[in-house]
C-alpha cells in the first residue's frame, strides 16, 4: 500500500497507538517516537541524528508500539502489586547509578539517588547527568566512560 500523499507522508511503517482509553488510533511509526521523546525527554529532538531516528523507527512496530503501551499501562496494576510485595528488599549488587537531570529541580534531582538507596545495599556510584531522559542517545560518550569505568571495578 502506497502511502504517497496520505497524512502520514512516505513512511509506509504505519503503527497503531494505544490512548488512554485504549481506542486504538492509526499513526505513523515517526510521529509516535517524535511525540513520545518531546513529552518524555524535555530537551527537544537536537540530540538524535537522523540515522538513530531512523532506527527507532525501523524497530517501532505494531508489535513494540502495542507492548511499550501495555508497560504503560501495567504500572497502576500489576507492577503497583509487584513492586508492594519487594518493597522492603533490597538487591546487593553493585550498582551504577545515572539519569538525566536537565530539566529536573535540584532537590528532585537530589531524591533519585536517595530513593535508590533504600532499593540498593550497594549503591557504587550515581551521576545526575546533565541531559534529559535520553541518556545514551544524548551523552553516549559520558555513558560508555561510566559504564567501562563501573565494569572494570
């Protein structure tokens, strides 16, 4: 099927974004991603080369589109009851902390860190980078030096 001079232009990846109310709406695969990296990145779409946009939108399928939304959805139910039932454990392994803290008040900022030590026994190190949600996309560099520095430990 052609999708030359359609409303979704000449992507002819067409994916199926579950609402809310979950009335099914039919949008392109890039209009899905762009929209959901401005409402969860806060920093814009600058940081992403057209290649890696590319690539999201070869994975961003019926069937990734359709589960990312399920994952969604699940965080008021079955995670809510998952996450009462571990919510005195804490894991002891080794762990790395970093999200992105663009956009973020310094004392929420501050709470990331604080909540993961009540989570983790083993807390090596936490970073508040200076990027939005999309940390390796916005500071691969930054990441894979954390990563290579925290795996060689």
């Amino acid at each position: 099927m052609s999708m030359r001079g359609s409303p979704f232009g000449g992507l002819g990846l067409l994916a199926v974004a579950v609402s809310l109310l979950g009335v099914p709406t039919a949008v392109s695969a890039e209009y899905f991603i762009k929209s959901r990296m401005l409402i969860r990145g806060g920093t814009g779409l600058g940081f992403l080369t057209q290649a890696a946009l590319d690539e999201y939108v070869r994975c961003y399928t019926l069937k990734t589109i359709t589960g990312s939304c399920r994952d969604f959805r699940a965080s008021p139910t079955a995670d809510f009851e998952i996450d009462g039932a571990d919510k005195d454990k804490q894991i002891s392994m080794p762990t790395l902390i970093l999200w992105g803290a663009k956009g973020q008040p310094p004392e929420r900022t501050r709470e990331f860190a604080e909540v993961w030590r009540k989570y983790a026994a083993n807390v090596v190190d936490t970073d508040a980078m200076p990027c939005g949600h999309y940390i390796p996309e916005e500071m691969p560099d930054h990441v894979h030096d954390r990563f290579a520095e925290f795996f060689r430990a």
